[in-house]
C-alpha cells in the first residue's frame, strides 16, 4: 500500500470514528487507536500518539460550542484540571516504559468499560442538599440556563472527585484518550454535579488534559506527521459531522450499535495483549 | 456563583479555541497535500515503532525544519499548533482571573499552565 492509499483509508477510518464518537458521546479517540492497531497493524505508539492529537482537536473544537451554552463550569474545569494534568504527565511517562501488550490489554478493558457505559445511556441528577466547605471556598457551585430560568447546583464530595481526576488524567496519558466517560463519571457520580454541566465541562478539560501529555508525546517520537495528518483531520470531519447530525439521529440504536463495535474491539485488544502481538 | 465576567470569559475562550482548531487543520491539510504530492507513491511504514525523526520532536526542531521541501515539519508546526490551543486557553484563563481579581485561581490556573509547559519545553 502506498501513502495515497493508506492515507484516505486512514482518514475514512478516523471519520467514522470521530462521528460514532461525537453522536454516542464517549469520543473518537478510543475506537481510533484499536481501529488502526487490529485493522491496519500500525503500531500502538503511533496510533495513541496520532489520535492523542485528534483528541485536543475535537474536544477544542467541541468545546467552543458548548462553552456557548453556558453550561459548562469555568472553575470546576480549571480546578480539575491540576489533577487531570499531572495524571497525564504521570500517566505518558507510564506509557514510555509500559510494554506495548501490557498497553494492549488495559485498552481493552477501558474498551469494555466504554461499551458498557455507551449502552447504559444518561443517569439521573440527584440534588445536593449538604454543602461541601471546600466547594463553597473554591466557588465551584453554579448554576445552568434551564426552560424555568437558571437552575442553582451544589458540589460535593469535592477531594474523591479530585482523585479520580488524577485516574482519568493517568488513563488519557497511558492510552492517548481523552477518558470523557470517567472525568463525567467523577464529576457527575461523586461530586453530583448536574449531568449537561459534566459532559459540557469535561469536554472542556479534555483537550488540556490530552495537551499536558502531547509534548511528552512529542519528544518521544509517538507523534508521526504521516499517520497523525489523517487522523487527526478525519476524526475532525467526522465529528463536526457527527455533532450535526446529532438532532434527530437514532440515538438509542447507535448507543448499541457503538456498544457493539466497541465490544469486539475489546476482546480483540485483550487477545492480541496476551499473545504479545501488539 | 458565576458571575457576568464568568460568562463573558468563557464566550472568549470559545472563539480561541475555535480558531486555533481552524488555523491548526488549515496548516495540518496543508503540509498534508504536500505530503501526498512528494511522498505519495512510497510505502508507509508504521507497523514497526521507530520514532519520528528527531527534528519532528521537539519545538525548537519543528520550527527549525519548517520549510517548503518539508511537508512533514508543516503538518507537526500544524499539530503543534493545535497543542498550543489549549494551553493559549490556559494563559487566557489566567488572564481573565486577574481581571476577576481573584487570587486563589490565579494561583490554580498558573499550576496547571506550568505542568502544560514543562512538558512542552523539558526534554523528556
């Protein structure tokens, strides 16, 4: 195959990849990188370098528009976003010295996580009625434009949150991800934090997330100019395309249908991590 | 509680993201059309990890090596630039909170924009 083969096919790829992510939530970045392994036998490396990047360009280009919204919580994000970064750096230094079995297999489980969590669809807000002292003091609660006016939130559970930020930050630097599903997990589950503020807000860390362990990335060689240009600008048009579309599609049957895809991913990772054929 | 300037720093912020995207895409397809016209009949090799070459790595490397006859060094500028996006969204964060006069995000957001510099600009 020569590059102006390989390089649309690869950019079909992403473009799927990025629109099933944008539609269904949960990103284009964690169906790109074992697309390009299992299909295309591109090595981990790169393909977790190449879509790291198309990670920041969506989740910025994501952002953008609901930052508009004004859902998304500015000081909840930035707060966050310590943890998240030094997980990233921990987590792209983990990357380095991991064998690339061992990065296999642990995709697959998040792959399995994210099927998981793609067919189970959005929970319920729950209210906070007690007050967090240390969400008072870093002014992390707010409130979200719903039909009767502004609606008030209350954050708790505040230093579990923190904690699983750094988990989340770890796991986007280990596998090139930009783990959306557990940042939304840690806000929306631990610190009750409304589900739109979440989703919207963790859309917003994940580009910083995923730029604290680009650079590390960069120096260590992942980042392939040849294998990153398609990826990146498919996963982009995929998921403007996606984001679009998203008013009207079937939500519920590509929930499953991504759940599925996502499932076979899986398994496939985990086989090819306990062979050592990655 | 989210105050007015809140809401007015973050439609800020939405356009600065949107635009280094655009202008990142803009030079990524750029170097990629380039790419394909020098490099298109040659086989790529990604199955084997070698990493990229060294003047592809680094800030000072990208820049250095950005020329017309290489395409590659244009699209890592383009993918460099999309990695500045946020942290510009950092550093104008911090801005911003300054306005705000407020100190304690002042001091949270310098954190996170010196982790996103240290590893951009350590050798690692």
């Amino acid at each position: 195959m020569t590059n102006l083969e390989f390089t649309p096919l690869v950019f079909g790829i992403s473009a799927v990849a990025g629109c099933l992510g944008a539609l269904t939530g949960l990103g284009g970045g964690v169906v790109v990188t074992p697309a390009l392994t299992l299909l295309l036998g591109v090595d981990i490396r790169y393909a977790i370098g190449a879509s790291l990047v198309s990670v920041i360009a969506t989740s910025s280009g994501a952002a953008a528009a609901f930052i508009r919204e004004g859902y998304s919580n500015i000081r909840i994000g930035m707060f966050l976003e310590i943890a998240t970064t030094m997980g990233a750096l921990f987590g792209a230094y983990l990357a380095t010295r991991t064998p690339t079995s061992i990065l296999s297999l642990i995709f697959g489980f998040v792959l399995i996580h994210a099927a998981w969590q793609s067919s189970r669809g959005r929970p319920k807000d729950e209210k906070v009625t007690k007050t967090d002292a240390l969400a008072t003091k870093l002014k992390l609660n707010g409130s979200y434009p719903s039909p009767d006016g502004p609606c008030e939130y209350q954050v708790s559970h505040v230093k579990t949150g923190f904690s699983m930020m750094f988990g989340a930050g770890t796991l986007s630097g280990l596998l090139g991800i930009g783990s959306g599903a557990l940042k939304v997990i840690a806000m929306d589950q631990a610190m009750r934090v409304p589900f739109k503020v979440s989703t919207t807000t963790s859309n917003f860390m994940i580009g910083v997330t995923a730029a604290a362990s680009a650079g590390i990335y960069l120096s260590r060689g992942y980042i392939e100019p040849g294998l990153a240009m398609p990826v990146m600008l498919g996963v982009l048009a995929g998921s403007i395309l996606g984001a679009r579309q998203l008013i009207g599609a079937k939500v519920r049957v590509l929930r499953w249908l991504f759940a599925g895809v996502v499932g076979v991913m899986a398994v496939e990772m985990i086989a090819s991590g306990l062979k050592g054929k990655v | 509680m989210k105050t007015w300037s809140d809401q007015r720093l973050e439609v800020i912020i939405s356009v600065l993201l949107r635009t280094g995207v655009l202008i990142s895409a803009l030079v990524v397809l750029l170097g990629g059309i380039c790419f394909l016209s020098k490099h298109g009949d040659e086989q790529p090799e990604y199955r084997v990890f070698h990493a990229a070459p060294a003047s592809d790595r680094s800030v000072s490397g990208i820049i250095h090596a950005v020329n017309p006859s290489d395409c590659q060094a244009v699209i890592q500028l383009g993918l460099l630039l999309l990695i500045l996006t946020p942290m510009a969204r950092v550093a104008f964060s911090l801005a911003g909170f300054a306005l705000e006069r407020d100190g304690t995000y002042m001091a949270l957001t310098f954190v996170v924009l010196a982790i996103l510099i240290y590893s951009l600009a350590a050798p690692h």
